[in-house]
C-alpha cells in the first residue's frame, strides 16, 4: 500500500479504474502517510476524521463494482487549499478571525473536481488571507519546505506544493494573486500553473467584475497530471461572466512537437531591475540551454516596459482588490489585533485611493498588456525565474533584501511573479534545478499568449522529457 502514494495521480487513476487498487486501500495509504510525514511539514490541515474518509472511499468502490466512475479523479483524496470552499472544512483564509466560518457551497473548481471523483479530505494550509509568499499563520502556524524543513515552503499555495511533493496528494489546486502557484512550486521542485485570466471561473465571489487578478489553478509532479487537472477546473459559468468560453476541454498534450519548433524569450533579471541572488540566473540559464541544445530558439529578449511603472501600477491595483477582504475580517469585534501587519498595511493603504487613480493605474495595466504582447508576437513564451531568492529562513516572515538590496514592502522580492498576473497571461512553473549544495529547489516560469494554455503546456511537457533526470529528484526522506 505504500508504494500507492508514489504514483502520479494518472497512473493512480487507471490503478483505481482497474481495480488493481481499491479505493479504501488508496485512503488507507494516503492517510498514514500523511499521518507519518505531514506533523513535520504542516501542509494539510483540518484534516477528516479518518472513518469518514473511509466510509466515503468504500461508496467509491461500491460505485466501480457497480460499473460506474464519476470520472478521473474518481476515489483520489484531495486537500483544498483554504482560500477554496468545501462544504464540511472551514474556510479559515489561515487567519484566527475565520477559524469557525463554514461554507454553505462549494467553489466552483472544487465542485467540479468533486464530481470528477475526488474525496476531500481536507486542507492544505496557506499565510493569512493568502497574502506573502510565505507559509505561515497563528491559526495553524509554518509549512516548512519539503527539500530544507528548515526552509521556508513558498507561498500562498504552500501546502499545496508541500503535500504533492512529500506524496500527501496525488495532485493539489491552488490559487495564484502575485506567483502563489509559481513560487511555492518552484520551492518545493514540483509543477504549478497559473492559467489564463478567466480560464478558471472563480465563484462565488463578493465581485466578478474587477477581482480578476487571482485564479484558481492546479499544481501537479508532472504536466499530464497537471493538465489533467486544470481539464477539469475549467470551463465558462455564466455566473462568472468574465470566464473564458472557448478552449479545448482536454489540454493533456499529446503529439509533442519537436522542440526545435519553440522559441523562447528569456528576460533574465529585466536588465538588473530584479535584485537576484547568485546561482539563480545560472541555474534558469541552464534548464532554458536545455531547450536550445534540443534545437529550440532561446534568445535574451529587452523587455521593453518601464518595469518601475508596472510596480507601482501593481500597487495601487492590488491594494484596491485585497483591502476589501482584510475589510471584512475587520468587521469581526477585536479582529484588528489579530491580523498580521502586512494585511492591515494593504487596508490603511488603500483607504485614500480614488477611482481616477485606479483609473490611471488601470490604463498603465493596459499599456503593459500591449507591451507583453508585442514580444509575445517573436515568442512562443517569455521566461522568467519563478523567485528572487532561495528559499529562506522559515522563521523570518519575509526578506528584508536580497543580494544587498533592501525590499520596500513584504511583496517586493516576489515582484518577478507579478507580470504574468497584470497581463492576464497564463505561465507555467517547471521545475529548473537546485543551488550549488543541492539542497534548494528553484522554479523557471515559462509566460505564454492569451488563451494560450494548451500551447504551453505542449511546451511544458517538452521541457519535461528533456529535463528527465533532473525531475526524478525526490525530497530526501527524514
């Protein structure tokens, strides 16, 4: 039964649909080791009484006997990250205020995902409301990395990226605001995408017209997995009026091109705008020189916008559309000192904003998309390092500088994710290669065209039978 947590969640799949595995036998895998590794990383939380679990995986069975799948996730055990409604599990955002707040639905991607078969089991933790690239909050306290537990584990979809690499999921859903599907991947050496603007339907929501700048998306160890995932996650609702109604309903790739077909923009650094600690730029360099000895066009790239401009756009539109959540918890009596600082510091910083300075930052936003598409029209896809830093301390709640420059805001050193996001663009994080002593994992995005996911993750899956060795890397065992 061990062996079962150490297939990809394709191959645990058709081992379920087969019934070389029974479903209860897949539970009762999953969930010693989940107890045995997860005290140590703190990924999942709000775990399931384990007789329900079990209950729940033998009408599973039941169902197979019978002749009848609910689809490909039929039986999986799945852990929502907590920014996602499950109905049964809190929805707690990690923060103290929220501890007891029930969901009476479910989002629309876990519902979806629910009837593709899977059985919630429970949550994987994040930092509180989802905010910093760090997995930490009081409610449930610190993920540590699954490479260094010393580490920190990326965020916000840190318990996400923990789980699937300590082989607690078969496959994890996260969401992505500036990088929390990307970084957290990058940092735990597994696969993470943020899909394009729309393509996930976020629901329900307080507004569906504005808060475009977050998606739900999947995170998986390998791109068949991961685009099994996100086949399932998306589709048009019309109750998110804004989601994408074309596309194709598979984006597994198949038929891969040869990579000599690809080119690739590297934008490294951004010409030295992005504080970079060494070994990183090397280490992207070298997963791209993968690409270009197969045959692929790799070319440094100018990126063409004014880069300090698009951070302080950044500024004003995220402050506009994370101020309203922390509002609301602050409507909860005595909720102010219980909220971290970061959070309180994006409300006070909001309350002054008007709409014409809204407006000008939204027309700079567009002037960026304009820019972005134009050396997308040269590129199949841009790349980027998914982090600035190796992963850092877990006891430090975000870095100060990096390489001897110091960060103006708790977000500033996740600035190299936010492009991607302000564009409406879909990237993907692949797994790029670790620092000098082997011990730190770091991501490279690859940033595609509007719309353009199953393209990318034709691309991705190409980086992946490149990257073969490189990807057969597990987390050392404790």
């Amino acid at each position: 039964m061990g062996n079962l947590t150490d297939l990809d969640a394709d191959a645990l799949s058709r081992t379920i649909h087969s019934r070389d595995a029974s479903c209860r036998e897949v539970m009762q895998a999953y969930l010693a080791r989940i107890e045995q590794v997860n005290p140590r990383y703190n990924a999942i939380v709000n775990l399931a009484p384990p007789e329900a679990l079990l209950r729940q995986a033998d009408e599973c069975d039941a169902e197979l006997s019978r002749g009848h799948s609910r689809g490909w996730m039929h039986g999986m055990p799945q852990a929502i990250k907590d920014t996602g409604h499950a109905v049964g599990f809190p929805s707690t955002l990690g923060s103290t205020v929220y501890r007891e707040l029930m969901p009476k639905v479910d989002s629309l991607y876990v519902s979806r995902m629910k009837a593709a078969g899977c059985i919630v089991i429970g949550k994987t933790n994040m930092p509180e409301f989802g905010l910093g690239s760090h997995t930490y909050n009081d409610l449930f306290g610190t993920t540590r990395n699954a490479w260094d537990p010393d580490r920190s584990a990326g965020g916000s979809s840190g318990g996400a990226a923990v789980a699937l690499a300590q082989r607690l999921l078969p496959v994890a859903d996260g969401s992505d605001f500036m990088g929390s599907l990307r970084n957290p991947a990058g940092w735990n050496h597994v696969f993470g995408m943020r899909p394009s603007q729309g393509r996930v339907p976020g629901w329900p929501r307080p507004d569906v017209w504005v808060s475009q700048l977050g998606t739900d998306g999947p995170m998986a160890r390998n791109v068949r997995d991961l685009a099994r995932l996100l086949s399932i996650q998306a589709g048009h609702d019309p109750r998110a009026p804004l989601s994408i109604a074309e596309g194709p309903r598979d984006y597994v790739p198949t038929q891969l091109p040869a990579a000599s077909e690809f080119r690739i923009g590297w934008l490294g650094n951004l010409d030295g705008h992005l504080a970079m600690e060494p070994g990183i730029l090397d280490v992207c360099s070298g997963a791209l020189n993968l690409f270009a000895q197969a045959g692929a066009q790799v070319d440094s790239v100018a990126h063409g916008f004014d880069a300090g401009s698009v951070w302080q756009s950044w500024l004003v539109w995220r402050r506009a559309l994370v101020a309203p959540n922390v509002a609301a918890a602050l409507a909860v009596p005595g909720a102010r000192e219980k909220i971290k600082p970061e959070a309180l510091w994006e409300h006070d910083s909001e309350q002054g904003l008007s709409f014409d300075e809204f407006m000008r930052a939204s027309v700079a936003r567009t002037g960026f998309h304009a820019q972005m598409l134009s050396l997308l029209k040269d590129f199949d896809a841009l790349a980027l390092p998914s982090a600035q830093l190796w992963p850092f301390e877990r006891e430090m709640h975000w870095p100060r500088e990096i390489a001897g420059r110091k960060m103006d805001t708790y977000h500033r050193w996740m600035e190299v994710t936010l492009y991607a996001t302000f564009a409406g663009l879909p990237a993907v994080c692949v797994p790029a290669g670790f620092d000098p002593s082997g011990r730190w994992p770091m991501g490279l995005q690859l940033i595609g065209r509007p719309g353009a996911d199953a393209e990318l993750l034709r691309l991705a899956a190409v980086y992946e039978q490149l990257a073969s060795p490189l990807l057969q890397r597990k987390p050392p065992a404790d």
